[in-house]
C-alpha cells in the first residue's frame, strides 16, 4: 500500500484551491460536502466560481497564488491545468505547510483524493493509487446502487441513539441490536414511516432487546469450500462476519479467515506445521466451551461439512450440551477439481452413481466395493488418497480395473497453486510420488481431463480459476 486511507477532521479547517477552471471547480464541488472553509485563488475564475463565492459558499482571492495564501490550510489543491503553473504554486503551498495535490499528478502529490460514495455520514472510499481509475468508478458505481439511499439517514438517527443502547451489555448484545436496526427494522421503517418514524422505530427495538432473554450461544457448522474465497457461499461470508469465535481446520486458507470480523477469536484447530493435530475430543470441547458462554461459535471446516469433516461427533457434542445448532453447507474439494478439468462426476452412459472415498480407512473398504469399482465407466472421488493410492491401485486392478483407467489428482483445488496431475491407474503411485505434491489432493479415479484442456494447460488453469 503506497497510499494510507485516512478520514481527515476538515470542520471548520481552511483548504486552499488554486486555480479558477473546470478542474478547480470539480474539485471545489466536491469540497463543498464537506464542512471545510474553502478559498479559490485565481486570477480569472469561470463564472461558477465567481457565482459560488458570491453566494458566501467561498472565500475568493481574485489573483495568481502569493507566498503565505495557503498558510494554516490542511489541505491545498493545485488545479491550475498548467504544470508550470501548478508546479509554482505546489511548492509554495509545501512552503505554507500545507499537504499537496496536484490534480491528475500522481507523482507530485502528497496526497490524493479517493472516488467517494456519499451517505453522510457513511462515507466510502475507494482508491487504486491511480493504477485503476476505470476501476474504481465500476466499483463506485456498483455501491452507489447497493447502499440504500436511506443509508446516511439511519446512520445519522442511530447516532443520536447510542447513549440510549448504554442500557444493552457492550459486545454481542449491542451488536446484535445495531445489526438489526441496520439490517431490517432500520430500512423498514424508513420505508414506512420515513425519517420521522425511526426514533420511534428505535425505541421499540431496544424494548425488545432489553427484555429479550438471556441470549444462548450457538453453532454454525460452516463449509469453507476448496480455497477459494469465491467459492463461498453468501450464507457462509454472513455467518463469518457475525461470529465471536471461528474454529477452524488446518485446510482453510488465510484469504477466507480474513473475512472473519476483526474482533473474532480465531482458533486454528488444526495442525500446525508438523505437529501434532488437536484432538477431536479436545475440538468438541473447545466449540461447547465458547457455545455455553454464550458466544456465536462457527466451526469452519474445508470444502462441505458433511463430507469427511467428522461433523456428527461435533454435533453429538454440541447436542449433548443443549446447544442449537446449524449447517452452512459448502463446495466440496471433489466438485472444485472436477470443475478444473472440465468434466462432469456424472455422465449419461456412462456413470450413474460417483463414489466419494476416503484414503484413510480404505482398508477397510468391502470387497464388493471394490468389485464394483472396477468396473468400467467407474468413478470415485477419492479424499486423503496419496498415501492410499498403491494399495487402491493394488485392489482395483486385482478386481478387474483395466490398468489404464483414466485417473486424475488435482492438488490445491480452486487455489492460485493448483496442479493437474493426468495419470493412468497403472502408473499412478510412481506418478503421484514423482509429482512431488504436498497440499490436499483428491484424485479422480476414472476421469481424465477433458481433451481440448488436456491439450493446453493454460487454459485448464484459466477455467479453473
Ligand atoms: N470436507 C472436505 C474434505 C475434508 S478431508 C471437503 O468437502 O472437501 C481432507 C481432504 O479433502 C484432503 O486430504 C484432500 O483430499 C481433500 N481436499 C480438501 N481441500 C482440497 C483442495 N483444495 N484440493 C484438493 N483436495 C482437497
């Protein structure tokens, strides 16, 4: 980051524009949002300026910028669309004390000015450090038409309550009642009954909170999908965001746990390095401990929860303890690397059923299993299967599997690093240890990747991405 957003206090300050065109008066037009005390110097102002400052909403000194005219300013804009020009009167600005900017130069700025959503008293920025202005404007826009107008209103009319919501516990509590004032009962109302109805509006909430008992924790079990943070569901992004406390594998990658609030305990439950992995006795514990304190409790586990996750031991824990509980499901690592080679798990003709298999208790895979496995058209998506796959390999070829049945192991599925491995049954330990893999892989046993993707690697990591 080259540039650090901050909110500058400007009530009441002087910010000093030079320049008297269609640049300065943008930029005036923009400062008149705020509370600032704002002076134009220049020696031939449109007919904008000159109506603006008649109108008191200016101080206009009518000639080229003097030493001394940004004294006191805390900010100064050069908007003179003349760089020798601005280039005069940036340094006498710096000499002034004041910070900086020279419209549409990057280089010579102190410090620039962001594409700004207005509801006042929200305010979004947004900036790309100048390498994006296209950007940022999709991106101003895109906001402009999901923040409700009636934004700033609420904002504005919430703050006038705060000092009444003191009565709420600080913490989950007052956040709970603020969500929803902002969520639903806020926005409602404004609906309704307009500015005029959402004191009342307020009041109301905040008697329902107070008597509202005693709230009990609860869990979320949420399914982190494969990797990629696009790959969440818009259920599993709103349950991070409110949680107090996110448990988390060893799988879920930084880029989701970022979304978490910034208050939220994170607790990686994982292993961490080559350690030891906690317990899954030690985990149920953990999520009833933070759940009977009554905290939000999300227990964040990779691809989908009821897939290989060890979910019913949690959710017997979690029961036992009179806890309630629920499921946010998510994209299973076996429906990311299918995706990445562009097939399908099921086909017409060709596969009715998929099998999802572990690597880990395949010993213990019945023989008629197998059997049917190794039938042709077959597929399985086998998880935690690098270890496994010699003695996979070992029983499907002795029931019957041709030895070059396609298979496919895709390792960090849906992530920037992932890697397509194309294998044949016959060959794959040898392929899979010279392949030197060591994030989570799933094979697909039985698939290939489709052939036109095969054929160009890159573009097997564009679709894939
Ligand atoms: N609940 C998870 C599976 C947990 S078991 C899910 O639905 O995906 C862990 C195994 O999942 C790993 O050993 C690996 O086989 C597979 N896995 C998880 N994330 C993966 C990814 N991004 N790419 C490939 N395989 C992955």
């Amino acid at each position: 980051m080259k540039h650090f957003p901050v909110f500058l206090a400007v009530e009441g300050r002087r910010i000093v524009v030079s320049g008297g065109g269609e640049a300065a008066l943008a930029k005036v037009r923009l400062l008149l949002k705020t509370e600032a005390r704002i002076t134009v110097v220049a020696a031939a102002p449109i007919a904008e300026v000159s109506a603006l400052a008649a109108q008191g909403r200016l101080t206009l000194i009518a000639r080229a910028l003097e030493p001394g005219d940004a004294m006191c300013a805390t900010l100064f804009y050069a908007a003179n669309d003349d760089d020798a020009e601005d280039a005069r009167v940036t340094a006498l600005a710096q000499a002034d004390g004041a910070l900086t900017n020279w419209v549409d130069n990057l280089g010579q700025s102190q410090f620039i000015t962001p594409a700004i959503v207005d509801r006042d008293p929200v305010t979004v920025a947004i900036g790309t450090e100048g390498a994006a202005p296209v950007l940022a404007r999709s991106i101003k826009a895109d906001l402009e038409a999901r923040l409700p107008r009636a934004l700033g209103t609420l904002a504005r009319v919430g703050k006038s309550f705060r000092g009444a919501v003191e009565v709420l516990p600080m913490g989950r509590k007052r956040r709970a009642f603020w969500s929803e004032y902002y969520d639903r009962v806020g926005p409602e109302t404004f609906d309704r009954a307009g500015e005029a109805g959402l004191h009342k509006g307020l009041e109301d909430l905040l008697a329902q909170h107070i008597y509202r008992d005693a709230e009990a924790g609860r869990v979320t079990f949420v399914g982190a999908g494969p990797g990629d943070p696009e790959l969440l569901t818009i259920k599993a992004r709103r349950a991070l965001h409110e949680a107090d406390v996110v448990i988390h594998d060893r799988l879920v990658t930084p880029e989701i746990l970022e979304l978490a609030r910034r208050e939220a305990l994170i607790i990686n439950a994982g292993k961490e390095g080559f350690g030891p992995s906690m317990k899954q006795s030690d985990i149920d514990a953990l999520i009833v401990e933070h759940a009977l304190r009554g905290a939000h409790v999300v227990r964040l586990k990779s691809g989908d929860p009821t897939v290989f996750g060890r979910l019913d031991e949690e959710i017997d824990a979690v029961t036992q303890a009179g806890v309630n509980f629920s499921i946010v499901p998510g994209i299973t690592s076996a429906s990311a690397a299918v995706a990445s080679i562009g097939q399908s798990l099921t086909k017409r003709d060709r596969n009715a059923s998929v099998r999802f298999v572990t690597g880990h208790d395949m010993k213990g895979y019945a023989e008629h299993d197998w059997r049917a496995l190794a039938a042709p058209g077959q597929v399985a998506a086998i998880y935690m299967g690098r270890k496994a796959s010699r003695f996979v390999q070992g029983r499907l070829m002795m029931h019957g599997a041709a030895p070059d049945t396609p298979v496919t192991v895709v390792e960090n599925a849906s992530r920037a690093d992932q890697r397509v491995l194309e294998s044949r049954l016959s060959t794959l330990p040898d392929d899979i240890s010279s392949a030197d893999m060591n994030g989570p892989a799933l094979i697909l046993f039985g698939l290939a990747p489709r052939a036109a993707l095969a054929a160009s690697p890159e573009l097997t990591k564009e679709i894939a991405l």
